[in-house]
C-alpha cells in the first residue's frame, strides 16, 4: 500500500514536471521571437522605399535580441533540469514502493 508521504512526492514530481514542460515551451517561444527578431534585421520592409539610406526594420534591436535568445537558452537549461530532477524524485519514489 502506497503511503501518504509517497503519493504527496508524486503529485510534487507530477507539478514539477509540468513546470519544467511550461518552462521548455515558453523558452522555446521566447528563443523563436529572438531569432525572428534577428533575421528580420536585414529584410527591407515593404513600405521601405527602394533605395532608401535608412536602416532595415530599424524597430528592432539586435542586442535586446540577442539577449532575449540568450535567456531563452538559460531558461531552457533550468527547465531542463527541472525535469531531470522530478524524473530522478519519481525514480526514487517507484524504487522506495517496489
């Protein structure tokens, strides 16, 4: 039988899991936008006259881009382990029942 401090360890790993899954997905969201961003920085955009002098989708800013991809990885990285984490929990939870 399957004590109480065991299901509560698994319901924990069970939330740790799905924080570490939310965090990959918005890291992934977070890294696509930054790239996007990056490319576009060279692309004329269309109400850009031909031959203009000014700068390709000034809007957009390559340090604040790059940045941005680079806190997409660190969070990437953290949610990561985030589930390395619940899943060694979970492991150890299945080996204490068994």
């Amino acid at each position: 039988m399957i004590n109480s401090a065991s299901s509560s360890s698994a319901a924990a790993s069970g939330g740790l899991l799905e924080i570490g899954t939310a965090g990959l997905k918005d890291s992934l969201r977070r890294a696509e936008q930054a790239a996007s961003d990056i490319a576009s920085i060279g692309v004329p955009s269309a109400s850009q006259p031909k031959g203009s002098v000014e700068p390709a989708n000034a809007t957009v800013d390559l340090s604040e881009a790059a940045v941005e991809l680079i806190v997409a990885e660190n969070q990437a990285k953290a949610s990561a382990q985030l589930i390395e984490t619940a899943d060694d929990l979970l492991g150890t939870i299945i080996d204490t029942i068994a």
